[in-house]
C-alpha cells in the first residue's frame, strides 16, 4: 500500500515558506517537493481555505504563510488536508457473520481508535515553530561540525 505523504510533505514546504524572503511560487515548491505544480496549487488551496497560507498574484507572487509557525500545529495541517487516513492497517470484513472475525475487528478496531486518539492529541501539541527549531539545531550541529 502506497503510503501518504503529504503531511510531511507540506510541512517541509511550510519551513522553507517562513525562511524564504517573499512568496514561493507553485513550481518552486513543486521543484523542491519533486512532485507537479497542480499537486501543489491543489494541496496549498486546502491550506489557503484553513487561513494557513495565502495565495500573491502578480510578480513576486506564489504562496505565503498567513499566520506565524508557533500558531500552526501538526493538526492544522493534517485537518487542512483533509483527515488523511493514519494507519495502512485495516479490517478484512467490515460486517462479518463469523463470531471470531467479530471479536477480531473489535480489537483491531478498538486498538486503533486509540492509538489514533493519541496521534492527533500529539498533532496538536507539536507547532511547526516546534519543527523549525529542531531544523535550526541540526543546521547549527552541522555547521559546528564543518568548522571543526
């Protein structure tokens, strides 16, 4: 099963929207993202109807940040992008007659509506001011290690 990225996907366009003088345009992010500039208007327009980013029309225009990264969280973004699916993992048999396949997908699906619950509780503690941060100690260790 294909995996979805867009959750992390967008939030590294985000990162470099705030370091990035001005606004980005879709080809830019699609370039650096290695993905086609209508995925990227079509994700961004999510964000853009969440109030995350706004769109410049004109020279110079693109996307831009609408709000500070210590304003958006993880599940900003996830929500913005519509509720992904979390996990791959899934039932063999939505309404099954077998008595032990019952029990089964109660457990599974008990199981993962907590380990969901968790995930999204996490989604909304972690901003990407968060993420910056930890960009910026891994760039200034990098650094660090070159001058050495």
């Amino acid at each position: 099963m294909r995996t979805d990225s867009r959750l992390s996907r967008m939030l590294h366009a985000l990162i470099h929207m705030d370091r990035h003088d001005g606004a980005l345009t879709s080809e830019h992010l699609a370039q650096m993202l290695s993905t086609n500039a209508v995925v990227v208007r079509r994700t961004m327009a999510g964000l853009r109807d969440q109030g995350l980013v706004r769109s410049e029309k004109g020279h110079g225009g693109g996307w831009a940040l609408s709000r500070d990264l210590s304003e958006i969280t993880l599940l900003d973004i996830y929500r913005a992008l519509g509720d992904p699916r979390l996990f791959a993992i899934g039932l063999a048999d939505d309404a099954p007659s077998c008595l032990v396949e019952q029990a089964v997908n109660a457990a599974v699906a008990d199981t993962l509506s907590a380990a969901e619950a968790l995930v999204i509780a996490r989604f909304g503690e972690v901003t990407l001011a968060d993420i910056a941060r930890d960009f910026d100690a891994r760039f200034a260790a990098v650094v660090k290690g070159r001058e050495a």
